[in-house]
C-alpha cells in the first residue's frame, strides 16, 4: 500500500507498507506526481509501516522515472522519514544527498510529533 495525503497546500504525507508491484508503483507515483503539482518549498511526511522490497517490476518503473523524480524532489525542502528499521534511516538520510536542497532526516515511528516540529521549523 502507497497512499499520498495533501495535508497542507504545501505539504504531503505518505504512508507506505508491504510489497508493491509495478501496477502499485505506477499507481503511487503518478499520485505522487499529481498531488506535488503546485508545491513550493514543500515539506513531507513519510511513514513507512511495514517495508518489504518492490518486485522488479516496480523498481524498473522507478528507475524509468527517475529524471522526472529528480524534478519533482526540488519542490521540497524538508522530508521526514518514520521508520523502526535502522538501515532505512540510513539510506534515507543518504538519499537526501542525491537531491540538492532536500534535507531527509529520519525518526523512529514512535517519534512522530518531533518529526513534525523539525519538519516545521
């Protein structure tokens, strides 16, 4: 499951669990795409419930999309990343040096209201 939420004109929460398929992944970014359409120094919230890899199917679809993420991603400022796994936290925060003037900084899941006062201030 990948649901986007518009929780603010300039903010989106996300919430991901379990596998997704390449249906799903072309599902989710399309909605992602839409909903990030009007965003300016936008701030995310992304919950990730219960991760599981994506078929290869969906990563290929990531991977063809990339260039038009890299887009995207410049309509924010801030991601927070809740999550209980340590290497996700890892490579999240590795993540935000792929794409200038986007700080990541990851929370544990049961941390979300530091995760919004970061994401704010």
């Amino acid at each position: 499951m990948f649901k986007v939420i518009q929780n603010a004109t300039n903010r989106l929460d996300i919430e991901m669990s379990g596998r997704l398929d390449a249906v799903e992944m072309t599902t989710a970014l399309d909605e992602l795409v839409s909903k990030s359409k009007n965003i300016e120094n936008g701030k995310m919230l992304y919950e990730i419930i219960d991760f599981h890899l994506p078929s290869l199917g969906a990563i290929g679809i990531e991977f063809s999309r990339l260039p038009s993420m890299f887009g995207l991603m410049k309509k924010f400022d801030r991601a927070a990343v809740l999550t209980d796994k340590t290497w996700l936290k890892k490579v999240s925060e590795f993540e935000g040096a792929l794409y200038p003037g986007l700080e990541i900084k990851a929370f544990n899941r049961d941390q979300k209201v530091e995760a919004e006062a970061w994401l704010s201030s």
